[in-house]
C-alpha cells in the first residue's frame, strides 16, 4: 500500500496556464496538413484552418501557441508571409525536408488559428538571420495601434485592428542554428534586439513594469545541462542593468528531448521493450534534474524568481515512421509517449514556482504530437488523453504532497519511481490530482489522506491500455480515458492504480 498526503492547507505556486503549451513550426506536416489546409480544401475548414483539428485541440484548452519555430524561425522572414497569397514567395525548407515552403500560412494565418483555439500567441523572432530592424518592424506590424508604416500596411493588408502578442521569443537555440553563438555573444544580441521590440501599447510607450497587452520576452536558453549558456547569458544580461532586467526580459527558455537509445540512434517510436520503456521513463525524469540546475543559477540572479524558466520544447524524439520524410519528423504515439507527457507535466507543476510555460514538440504530426492526420483523416494521439486528463491543474494552485514509492526497472542505471503525481486547488475551488503508474505490470493500492479540504465527492477518469498501445487511423480509439472507481471515506481516498496507467481525480467539497 502506497501511502499519499495531501495538504490542502499548504498552497504553493500558481500553475500558470502556459504549462500547458504548445510549439507549431513549419516542419513537416505540422503546419501544412496538420492545423492549415487552405480556404479551398475539401477537408472542412473555417478560413483554412481544420475544422477536426481545432476542435480537438479546443477540448484540451490550448492556452498558448509558439510558431513560426524552432529552427525555422531563425530563418524566417516575416515579410514573404504577408500580402496576397498569390504574391508570396516561394521558398526551399532548408532546415526541415527540403521541400517549398510557399509562405501562405504567416502571420495573419497564425494570428487566425490562435482567435480559433482562443489561445494566447507566442511569436519567435529571427535573431539568427534577421536584422533588428526586421524584428523591430515585425512587433510594430503585429501590435501597432496608430498611424505607422506597418500599422498601415497590415490595414491594407486587411486586418486593421492590431493583435495582441502576449509572449516574444527572441531568436531560438542561438547556441546552434540559431547562428551557433557563445552565451556572452547571444546576451549582447538579446539585449540589442529586445530594445527594439516596442511595448507600443504601453502608457506613453514606456516599456512599465505591468500592464495589460504586455509582450513578455523570452531570451534563449541552455540545450539540456549547458549551465554555462544559462549563466553566461544571465551575467551578460544582467550586467549594468540590475534594476531594469524585468521588463527586458521576462523568462528564459529550456529544450530538452527525450530519446532512449541517444540523439544519434534515437530508437523506434512503437518497436520497444520493457527494458527501453523504463530507459525512456528515466531520461524523461532527467527534466527534473534539469529544472533545479538551471534554476539554482536563475536563482543566484534572481532570487525573487520574477524571471520564468520557459521549457517551450519538450517530449519525446523517435526515429520517423519507416517510409515518411526523415526531415518531416514524423513519429507514432504510444502508452509510453503518454507517461512520458504524465511525468513532465506532474514535474512543471511541482516546479510552477520557476517553470511559466512549456510547450510540448510539436502540435500535429511531428514529434510528440498530440494529433495526427492523414489527408481528411485525424486521431488524438495517447498524449492528446494526458493533456485532457491535466488541463484542470490549468490556473489552479499547487498544494503540498507526498507520495512513497518505490524503485523500479530492469537496468541499475535507470530505476524509476513506480508512480508519479501532483495535486492542486483548481479555480473552482475542487482538488485535482494526477498520478501515472510507471509500472508495466504491477498494480498498486494507495491510499491518500487528505487535510485542510473537507472532500464529499470525488470522480475519476483513467487512461489505461498496454505499453505500445496506440491509436491508428485504421483504430482511433484504443486508448482513451474511461471513468474510474475511487473511494472516498472520511477524508481518505482508496483506489488501486493499474499498471501502465495516467489517472486523474477531482475531489468536491
Ligand atoms: O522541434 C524540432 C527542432 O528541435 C526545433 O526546430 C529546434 O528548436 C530543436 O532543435
């Protein structure tokens, strides 16, 4: 009997929304295909956007959306992605695939498939390659709301209210293709190019501490453990400027990838053994460790911790199916592909207290996606399950908790806890808790005592199914959640969590 506590009294960080985030890049068919098909497709769409796609990205509340990259982005022009379409330029994606990229999905596109998902916008900007004045003109076009170069343009190009750019990422993985730059080099860089990017809707366009329609900056951060980038950057961009950092900038990203077999031989996405599904359960747990590295150097800067740890890309990085574009990045989804999203989205709201946002790679069709499409066909990946299974932590409270587990694996080298878990107040006042059985075969009983929180009710949903099940368009729904039994006595929950399982509980007073 695994015992569980729950304090409900003891409230800890804020799990902001943006945990729950999502990256879109023009890679594969994530864009193309994936979420835009164009107002001419027979696939049903509202102004070329998915209709399928959103809906169902809708179910798992999106709360923000990173585009146009990841690698891409420092390559991106955002000039060639506006204006009739028919005028666009056509282009080779050098990064991804070699294949043209005819810029009819840019900015307008985008900033339309964020009002459909109601979602916040995170827009990265192109350091790599672009000229400050490039990114400058950009923030202006996208926010502007006065007479202005690019505040007419966009008018004339249809839309001439601005949009509201919540989040800005000044150029991405600049210690590799973002322009392989040192940490001292990129500090410089960002410190450049974030003066010119305008809080233009900001009293008397001073960039102030807060108000509404803010763009938070986020500058790029370490791959994996480069602790030297994090602290390297950080001593460059707090260097003279102490007092005004917050308001230049507003948080500092993380990449880190899961792969088994390493960034070489990645292995196979759904041809694994029990040996590999505990190796990749451990290196996923890596995200933790990562977490309290570089936040012990955020830490040192900033202790009032005002500067958020931004993992804007996670997840799993498999070989591609056999037969699909290596450059497209395009991967199945399995049980193991959902623990794995269960373990890191149990470690950003145990660490919501540095962790602002995260945004899972990719969206649709590459990576670890949480939908994938074939022509008008679509299927919600294991991965979609975990994401409806969390949203409800979304803006809700961490509370206190402590779970015993216990080691479990085949290798030394990558021992597991057997179970994995976070708990929250949610805005309306109920407990939300999320557990996974790491376990391929064993069941556990736990029983959690809960205090500070008179429960009364408490419903459960399960997703539940062998470790290489996943969901195919021939048979979409092999893994889905179904409702689960939970006992509630006397502030004591009972239940027995199956092997091989992500669990969600909602507890009513
Ligand atoms: O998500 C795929 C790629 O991984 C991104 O373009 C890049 O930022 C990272 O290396």
């Amino acid at each position: 009997m695994s015992k569980y506590y729950i304090n409900a009294a003891h409230k800890k960080s804020r799990i902001h929304k943006e945990i729950y985030g999502h990256f879109s890049e023009h890679l594969g068919r994530c864009i193309y295909e994936g979420l835009y098909v164009g107002e001419n497709s027979e696939i049903p769409n509202v102004n070329g956007m998915r209709t399928d796609v959103v809906e169902a990205l809708k179910e798992i509340r999106v709360p923000v959306l990173r585009w146009p990259g990841g690698c891409f982005a420092d390559e991106y022009h955002w000039k060639d992605g506006i204006g009739p379409k028919e005028t666009r330029k056509k282009m080779i994606n050098t990064h991804w695939g070699g294949v043209v990229e005819d810029n009819s999905f840019g900015t307008h596109e985008y900033m339309e498939l964020c009002r459909q998902l109601g979602c916040e916008t995170y827009v990265n900007g192109n350091l790599g390659s672009g000229t400050v004045q490039e990114m400058s003109e950009w923030v202006e076009y996208m926010t502007f709301n006065g007479v202005s170069p690019m505040a007419d343009l966009r008018a004339k190009n249809g839309h001439p209210e601005p949009w509201k750019v919540d989040f800005f990422g000044v150029g991405n993985e600049n210690w590799g293709c973002g322009g392989n730059m040192t940490p001292e080099f990129y500090g410089n860089e960002y410190r450049r190019y974030q003066t010119y990017v305008r809080q233009y809707n900001s009293p008397g366009m001073m960039a102030a501490e807060e108000y509404p329609g803010k763009i938070r900056k986020i500058a790029c951060g370490p791959n994996v453990d480069d602790t030297e980038w994090t602290d390297g950057v950080l001593r460059t961009l707090f260097r003279h400027c102490e007092k005004r950092l917050h308001g230049n900038a507003d948080g500092l990203s993380l990449h880190y990838y899961t792969h088994p077999e390493g960034w070489e031989k990645k292995g196979s996405a759904t041809d694994f053994d029990e040996k590999t599904w505990y190796k990749t359960l451990s290196k996923a747990l890596y995200m933790e460790d990562l977490i309290r590295m570089h936040g012990a150097i955020m830490d040192q800067y900033d202790p009032e911790k005002k500067l958020g740890l931004i993992v804007d890309e996670w997840g799993t990085w498999f070989n591609v199916e056999p037969g699909t574009n290596p450059g497209f990045l395009y991967q199945q989804n399995t049980m193991r592909d959902a623990l794995v999203a269960c373990l890191n989205l149990n470690i950003f709201n145990k660490h919501s207290d540095r962790v602002r946002m995260a945004c899972i790679a990719q969206m649709v069709n590459v990576l670890q996606a949480v939908i994938l499409t074939e022509g008008p066909k679509m299927v919600k990946t294991p991965t979609w399950h975990v994401f409806d299974l969390f949203k409800e932590h979304q803006e809700a409270v961490l509370l206190d908790s402590f779970l015993e587990t216990k080691e479990i694996g085949e290798e030394e080298e990558y021992m597991v806890p057997n179970l994995s878990e976070s708990a929250s107040l949610d805005p309306q006042g109920r407990l939300q808790i999320t557990m996974g059985n790491l376990s391929v075969t064993e069941d556990y009983p736990v029983e959690a005592f809960i205090t500070g929180f008179a429960g009364k009710k408490a419903a459960a949903r399960i997703l539940h199914a062998p470790m290489r099940a996943m969901n195919t368009f021939e048979e979409p729904e092999t893994v889905k959640s179904e409702d689960f039994q939970v006992e509630l006595t006397e502030g004591k929950l009972s239940f027995t969590i199956p092997a091989c399982s992500v669990l969600q509980i909602t507890v009513e007073e």
